[in-house]
C-alpha cells in the first residue's frame, strides 16, 4: 500500500529538523508537572503489577521519553517514522533499541507488550486515521496492558511551522480529551486516568492525557 502523502511530509520534516530538535529539547524539560506525575503514574502501574516490559514508545522521536522510561526500571524501546530523529535517538542514547515504524501497521505481534506510548505524537494524523492508530496500540497490548497518550487539546487542523530552527511546515491535527476517550473505549480499552489542564507559561492550547487499560479476560 502506498504511503499516505502527509506521513511522508511528516517524515520529511522531522528529518530536517532532528538535530536542531534533540539540541532543543532535552529529556523530559518540556513536560509540566501534571505531564510529569501522569508519566510517574504510568511507570508505577507498570512495575507495581510486576511487568516493567516490554514497553514501545511509539513516535519516539530523538528517544527523551524512552530513556526517560528505561531510566525508571522499564524495558522501554522506541518507534519512530523519520529516520533522521532515530539517529539523533540511537546516538544520545546507544544503550537503547529503536526502530523505524509506522503507528498505523506496528512491526509488533498480537499482545506483545506490557505498556505502550504515544506522546504528542498522534496530532500528526487526521481524524480518520485515528481509530486505525489507536487500534494499533491496543493490538500490540497484552491484558492488563497500559496505554499511555499525550496530546494538545482542539479541534481542525494547522501547520506547525519553523518551531525547531528550520523553517519546516509539519501538518498537525488537535483533538479534544472526549475524542481521545471515544478512541480508546472503541478500540476496547479501559479509561483508568484523564487530565486535562488550562495552558502554562508559553503555551497556547490546554493540554491533555490518558491512560488506559487493555480489560483482563
């Protein structure tokens, strides 16, 4: 099947930005408190049920999150569709796995994962792929599997444009924290966890997450 043309764009543009990007933001830095005490939440559910792994950090980009999961007891490893950010990930962080992949068609079996994430990383698909994504990410888990979602929250579509050095347009579509649960809830997952929270500092949109459960038989 031939790729869509905004995953290709999408793709283009994170490789032109990708050392400026992994220079610009740095672990986890960007993230909030409230993103912070979401992501704690996530690693602790994790662990406390005695399965730190696997656990794919889908659009992982230059790989912060990923470390920063793997830095936390989690065989954490990362999935991402632009080459260019996978070598800024494998070269800041060497220890760790990553691979070029698509959300919507995971090179991952049937419930092979004990935790996945996708942060900020779904607004670069238009609503109709969406359940396809999501779908994917339940897929890949196994009962009683976290999914972790990190998103700006709105509706329509717009252009991030020149945000990481180079002046590079990157498509982006918001949702609201109802759509992300109408997402999880038809792909058969649980809600466990929702915040949504008013913008801080620079910040321009309320920005939202969401953790869910894939139901034990």
């Amino acid at each position: 099947m031939p790729e869509p043309t905004h995953l290709a764009a999408v793709r283009d543009g994170y490789d032109a930005v990708a050392a400026d990007y992994a220079r610009l933001v740095v672990g986890v830095d960007a993230e909030q408190g409230p993103e912070r005490a979401v992501l704690e939440l996530f690693v602790d559910l994790l662990r406390a049920d005695g399965t730190p792994g696997p656990v794919v950090d889908v659009g992982c980009g230059t790989g912060r999150l990923t470390a920063y999961l793997h830095d936390r007891g989690l065989d954490a490893s990362g999935v991402d569709l632009s080459p260019g950010m996978l070598r800024e990930a494998r070269a800041a962080h060497p220890h760790l796995r990553f691979a070029v992949g698509d959300v919507l068609a995971l090179d991952l079996t049937d419930a092979s994962c004990a935790g996945a994430a996708s942060w900020y990383s779904l607004l670069h698909l238009p609503p109709d792929h969406l359940p396809r994504a999501v779908g994917e990410l339940g897929r890949v888990l196994r009962p009683g599997g976290l999914l972790l979602l990190g998103f700006h929250v709105g509706r329509g579509h717009r252009i991030i444009s020149g945000a990481y050095g180079p002046p590079v347009d990157i498509e982006a579509w918001d949702m609201t924290l109802e759509d992300a649960v109408d997402l999880a809830v038809g792909a058969g997952l649980e809600v466990h966890t929702r915040l949504q929270r008013r913008p801080l500092g620079r910040e321009r949109r309320d920005q939202a997450a969401l953790l869910c459960r894939r139901p034990t038989p």
